[in-house]
C-alpha cells in the first residue's frame, strides 16, 4: 500500500548544495559516520571486505592444492574473473566465491541491522545497493542473499540493485536535484561523478515534448578520466573538468540538444549550501578539498560562465545522494527508502518521498 508523503512538494524548496529537501524527496540522512567498537559501522562491507573473504576461502583451496586463482594475489583479481567461476564447470572454484558471497553477506546483514538502528533509518521499507561491486554477479548474489539472511532474522526489508548501471547512475541522479520549472524547454542537462579514483562527465538526456519525462533521463554522451593514474593537483583536476565539459556542451550542440544551463555534480563527503565540502574529500585528487579558501561550483562557474547563452548554474551533493535520485521513478511505492553504495567505502543516504508518479517536464 502507497504511504502518504512527508510533505506536499511545490517549487519553492530553496536550490542550494547539499540541500535536505528536495523537489521530489527529504534527504533525512547521508554520509551517516555512526561507529560501534570496531570503528565506522561501514566498513564491515566495503570492497576490501570482500577481498578479504575471498582470500579466506582461498587458503582453504590451497590446503587442497587447488586454488583456481593459483599465484594472482587477491587484490588484483578483476570482478570478471571472479564472476566467471560461477558459470564455469570447477564446482570447488564455484563454491570458493560462493563461500566469500555467503561470509559478506553475513557482514553486509549485520551492517544494515547497525543503519536500521539509527534514528532516520527505522522506518526503512526498502534499500537500493549501488556502487561499482553491484554491477558484477557476485555483487547481486550478495544483494539477494543479504536480503533473506535479513528476512530470515526477522527484518522485513526489500533490497533491490540500483536500475542503472552505477557510472550512469551516478550522472542521472542529478537531474532530480533540479525542481520541474529549470527543466522545462529544455533535453538534457550536464551531470558530474567526481570519485577517488576516476572523473565522469555526461549529458543526461530527458527531451523536452510534453510527454518526455525525468523518469525516463539516460545518458547519451560521457568521458570519464581516471585521474589516479596521474596523480594531478586539485586545481589541474578543476582545469581538466572544465575541458571535459566543454567538449561534452559541443558533442550536444552537434546532436541538436538544447542544453540547460545547469551542471549537477556528486562528490564524496558532507557538502554545505554554499558548496564547500566539510569532511570526506580526503580521497579527491591533489590538494585540499576541504579549505575555506576552495568552492567547486564557484570555480565552474567561473570557468563556464554560460551555457548555450545563459548564465551557468551549478548544484552539487554527496555522490551517494546523487545514486539513490536515480532510483526515485521506482520508489513512489514506498515512503521510507535509502540507497547504500558498496566501493572503497560504504556510501549511504537515506530518503522520504515527497511526491509520487511521474513529472512530466
């Protein structure tokens, strides 16, 4: 049954980084830093987690002489090799990775239990699992076998992998941080996923007609810089965006979209309404994120001043935020719901609709 709303969503909902309220949702919680004895209660699911459990039933093969990995040493194992043992004819090598899948998913159970105790999560009806480990077997093997250790435990909670695959997630999630009126007129809007590891940029597509809607955004054209690569400084990175961004506003005027002049972006880290990044930016390329003296959308506004004649207007939020709007259009079942990201770390939010069924734009 379809719970009532928070609170009814009109277009006045101020527009500023790191909002809690948003055009569709309230943001009751994200980043959430709670610790229990063992530090963060994130960390017990984390990819580095599961390459530990691997590694553990590894040296339960090697006593047999039989690990399917031989020499590689777990950490540079690639998700797809992994994958594959699963559909191969080696039951032993199956039942290595399924036997890590099993140990996580007791860790990733005993995780969501220590969310659902804080005070914004109680109500949780259901959760998206997103991040680069979903998009693997291994990872919806553990999303599904997490949920009925949960439910077998007593805790009648849905999750459900994130729709999109996470690169794309974490771009079509911006278009939500935009309320309905920014839209109109308008196909797509630039969206950026700035993580430890890589850069994203794209255009996110939603068409502009009056049967095209945000629920049904996609990206049609993205670059993507790994940067750990190169170990840039915090202001060649800002440079780089900036030359990724104009050539994606040239990639649209080539396809004939006509851009809004919004960029969303995600970041890790808690972000203030006026864009600053308080904590959490400790993994973002070359320098200090966090300084009084650094502001992210000031510094694209100032190197993209417009868009297609209009003046540039930039939104930012945590990256963990920015996946879970993605999986708005499949939550207006429900009324309490997070997204929690499983990478380096564990990112999380957690959500309440303010509105349900579609927006036409």
């Amino acid at each position: 049954m379809t719970k009532p709303n928070r609170k009814p969503a009109n277009d006045t909902t101020p527009l500023v980084p790191g909002a809690a309220t948003l055009p569709s949702v309230v943001i009751d919680d994200y980043n959430n830093e709670a610790r229990d004895r063992k530090g963060f209660i994130g960390d017990g699911a984390n990819k580095k987690s599961f390459r530990h459990k691997l590694d553990e039933q590894r040296m339960l093969m090697r006593a047999l002489g039989r690990d399917p990995f031989g020499k590689i040493p777990t950490k540079e194992l690639k998700k797809k090799d992994i994958d594959a043992l699963l559909s191969g004819e080696d039951a032993g090598a199956a039942a290595l990775v399924l036997g890590a899948v099993e140990e996580f998913s007791g860790e990733f159970a005993a995780v969501i239990r220590k969310f659902l105790n804080e005070k914004p999560w109680k109500k949780t009806e259901r959760i998206a699992v997103g991040g680069g480990f979903r998009q693997r077997k291994i990872g919806e093997l553990v999303i599904a076998r997490t949920m009925m250790l949960l439910r077998s435990d007593g805790v009648e909670i849905e999750l459900v992998p994130i729709a999109h695959h996470p690169d794309d997630a974490g771009l079509i999630g911006s278009v939500h941080l935009m309320p309905e009126w920014m839209l109109k007129g308008h196909d797509a809007i630039l969206a950026v996923d700035i993580g430890g590891t890589n850069v994203r940029a794209g255009v996110v597509h939603f068409g502009k007609d009056t049967k095209s809607k945000i629920e049904d955004a996609s990206v049609v054209a993205s670059l993507i810089w790994r940067h750990a690569d190169e170990t840039p400084s915090r202001t060649s990175t800002v440079a780089k965006l900036s030359e990724m961004l104009k050539e994606l506003i040239a990639k649209a005027a080539e396809a004939k979209l006509h851009l809004a002049p919004l960029i969303g972006i995600g970041c890790p880290g808690v972000i203030e309404t006026d864009g600053a990044i308080v904590r959490g930016g400790q993994n973002l390329p070359g320098g200090n994120w966090e300084s009084d003296h650094f502001n992210l959308p000031a510094a694209l506004v100032k190197s993209i001043p417009e868009i297609d004649g209009a003046e540039t207007f930039v939104i930012m939020h945590n990256d963990g935020v920015i996946q879970g709007l993605s999986q708005i259009p499949l939550m207006t079942d429900v009324s309490s719901w997070a997204i929690l990201t499983i990478g380096t770390g564990l990112g999380n939010a957690h959500f309440t609709n303010r509105v349900h069924g579609q927006t036409d734009i």
